[in-house]
C-alpha cells in the first residue's frame, strides 16, 4: 500500500498546516501499519522525525507537470497559431493529463538538453494506491492558481483509478467561475471529503453537484494535538496574533489602528501580553506584524522562537483569551478550552471564524475590522469573553473530543472505502477468470 499525501503547505512554515500534516500521516499509519506514506514537502526536517515508514517527495516534479510552454517547440505548435497554445495545454492538462510528462520528454529531446533529473511526481502518482490531501482552505478564490491545480491533481488521481480523499477541509468562498466549473468536474468523483466546518462547506458542496453520502463534517484534524496537550487550568494573559496578508486583508494601518485597543484591553483586564505568531512564511510573518501592532509595548520578545505546532500550543497555555486574526490560532486556543475573539477583514476569513466558533458551539466573538465603532467593540468583547472564560471551558473541551472522534472516524470510513474497492477489484477478477 502506497499513499501519497498532498498538504496544504510545502515549506511547513505554518504551524497549523504542519499540525494537520502530522495528524493525517499519524492516522494513516494507525489504519495501515504496513503502508509507505510519501508527503510532498521541501523542508522535511520541519516534521516530527518519529513518524513510520514516511518518505518525502520534492515538489520540483510537481512545479514542472504545471510549467507551461511544454508544447511550444513540438510539431503541434507549427499547426496552431502560438496563441492557442495554452489553450490547448489547459485542455490536456485537464483531459488527458497523463500525455503531459512523455511531451515534456519528447520536448527537452527535440532542444538537444539532457534530462537533468527524474520527474518523480509522475512516477509516484502512478505508483500510489490512494491521494490524501490534508487539511486546508484550498479551494477557495483566495487562492485560484493553487486551488486550480489541486483540482487538476484530483482529476489525474481519478483517471489513474486512484482512491482519493480530503480531510479537514474549508471550502471557499467560490465565486470564480472558472474555478466553480473546474470544481463541479472533479469535486463530485472525490471518494470522501470531510470538511472542518458544516455552515458554508456543505451547501458548496451541494451547489457543486457533490452528494452528501461522500461528505462528512469532522472539525480540523489539528483539534487533536492540541486537546493532548492540554493543562488543567487557563492562564492568565491575553493572547494576541495578527496576520497581515493579502488574503487577510489585515494592512499596515490596520495594525496601527489595532494595536492602541488591543493594549486598552489587555490593560482593562490587568493582563499580560502573550504573543502567538503561527507563520512565518516570507511577507507574512506573524512576529512581524506583532512587532508593528505593539509597538513600544515592552515584550521581551514576539515569538520568533515558535516554530512548531507543541511550541505556540503551549504559549497559547499562558492565556486566558486568545484575541486572533488567523484560523489555527483559533483552533489550537479552542481545542486546549481558551475562547477567542476573532478579527476578520475579508470575506475568506470571515467564512473561517464563523465556521470555527460554530463547530465549538461558540466560545468566542467574531469582529469586523469594518466596525464603525471598532475602538469600543473590541475591548468590549474581550471583556466580555474575558468574563466568561471559566463557564465555556468545559463546553469547548467537550467540542473538542467529538470533533477528534469525528475526525478518526472519517479516516475509519476512508478505510473501508478503501478495502471495499480492493474486494470488488477480486471479485472481479475472479469472476474474469471463471468466464474464460
């Protein structure tokens, strides 16, 4: 048995997706002892190094099959105008992807270059049994460039015969109608998606033509690492993350408006300031803009030091109340009984938080950045949650527990789907075998 798992981050500079790519190859593992996991990934250091039989595939392969202008030196360019060369890429790459790596042969053939190493993507997508992908909000217009080639990978896993799956996923939002139409192609043949929210995700999916029967709702896959770590008692500081990136909508003067509340509040509160960065991806670095948000607050540091999921879990046990503007901040605080108070300023992560806070059953207040009376709201809320921290806790833990079952369940289902398509392929084949 071979699995090849897509996840959500390649650099695992985030540690939520490193935390959903953690649980996924750990639970895979627990199904099929015997199985070899391959997880595409350029920093593999960046994962425990105690997960069994894992093996890591470079993404370079996976960046060529993508690369345009494969056909731009062959025959086929000298019949077509040059124009309607990506069209016809496009078209290949979703309808028969599997012709694209022997062209790219043929094409560093008839330029006279050696090949410089082996395209591994191919050859293990041939060779897997199953395509994992792992938890993240993917497909979604945030995102269309990845989101479309997910979908294209999808769709080649399919045409392959492979068993496909997707685990703690948050769809959209999805109005783009190139990615819609490409969605409704491919998302109705996955053979399981279990989403980390129901209050948007589901009805997506129905809009998109995917039944129900192929569809769970199962929290994300990192509640578990965080709930096993878990103290008997809440801190005592107010938790602070920003997350200044497009998709965010969180700008520079944004943070500069956000930063004298924040200090009002914790202030009210007579509590410390616990910083909780969770990416440190280049040109959106959580310690970063925590830098620029608190400025002049004297913080002996902003975290930079947090660079596994155990780490900002474990700061985050510092706290009272975690105030977040980034979904897994939110997920480690909820999954360890913190509530939070969320920051949103676009529709991606309003989507998010709203999605969280109703898996937990509430345990937290969602604020837009667009409130005309931000600077009393804020400190109002995190009051007010602040207040409350004590009563919810016991609720979010309880949360927290089914969500996990939820999710172990799923990859439990993930495996009979699995073990049903390989006694019909027998049954098959011995059927075959009595009729000749």
């Amino acid at each position: 048995m071979q699995i090849l798992i897509e996840p959500s981050d390649y650099s695992l500079l985030n540690v939520g997706d490193a935390a959903m790519v953690e649980v996924a190859a750990t639970r895979l593992n627990a199904l099929w002892p015997a199985a070899t996991l391959q997880i595409l990934s350029d920093t593999p250091e960046l994962l425990p190094g105690d997960l069994p039989r894992v093996t890591y595939l470079s993404t370079a392969g996976r960046r060529q099959w993508f690369e345009g202008g494969y056909l731009s030196i062959t025959l086929l360019s000298q019949r077509f105008s040059m124009p309607l060369v990506p069209r016809i890429e496009g078209l290949l790459r979703r309808r028969r992807p599997e012709w694209i790596d022997p062209i790219k042969h043929l094409r560093r053939r008839l330029a006279g270059k050696k090949e410089d190493s082996p395209d591994s993507f191919l050859p293990s997508m041939q060779s897997a049994d199953l395509l994992v992908v792992t938890g993240m909000g993917g497909i979604t217009d945030a995102f269309p460039d990845y989101a479309l080639q997910l979908l294209h990978i999808l769709n080649f896993a399919k045409r392959l015969g492979k068993t496909t799956a997707m685990f703690g996923q948050g769809m959209g939002p999805l109005q783009n109608p190139k990615l819609r139409a490409r969605a409704r192609e491919v998302l109705p043949h996955v053979d399981l998606i279990a989403l980390r929210e129901g209050r948007v995700g589901r009805s997506l999916l129905d809009s998109l033509g995917v039944t129900r029967e192929h569809v769970l709702v199962t929290g994300d896959d990192a509640i578990e690492i965080a709930f096993d770590r878990r103290v008997s008692r809440l801190g005592d500081g107010l938790g602070v993350n920003v997350r200044s990136a497009a998709y965010s909508g969180i700008t520079q003067s944004s943070l500069q408006q956000l930063g004298p509340m924040l200090l009002e509040a914790a202030s009210a509160c007579r509590a410390s300031v616990v910083a909780v960065p969770t990416s440190r991806h280049r040109g959106e670095q959580d310690s970063s803009a925590l830098r620029k948000l608190l400025a002049g607050h004297p913080l002996s540091d902003y975290g930079e030091g947090l660079d596994t999921p155990r780490k900002v879990i474990d700061q985050i046990q510092r706290c009272r109340v975690l105030v977040t503007a980034s979904y897994h901040a939110a997920v480690f605080s909820l999954a360890q009984g913190t509530p939070v108070v969320c920051l949103v300023n676009s529709d991606y992560y309003a989507d998010k938080f709203m999605g969280l806070v109703e898996q937990f059953g509430g345990g937290g207040e969602i604020i837009s950045l667009q409130d005309s009376r931000l600077a009393a709201t804020l400190p109002q809320s995190v009051a007010k949650v602040w207040h409350a921290a004590e009563q919810v806790r016991p609720a979010l833990l309880a949360s927290a527990r089914k969500q996990i079952a939820q999710g172990r369940a799923a990859y439990q289902q993930l495996y009979d789907i699995v073990c049903a398509k390989g006694k019909n392929l027998i049954t098959s084949s011995a059927s075959a075998r009595a009729g000749r």
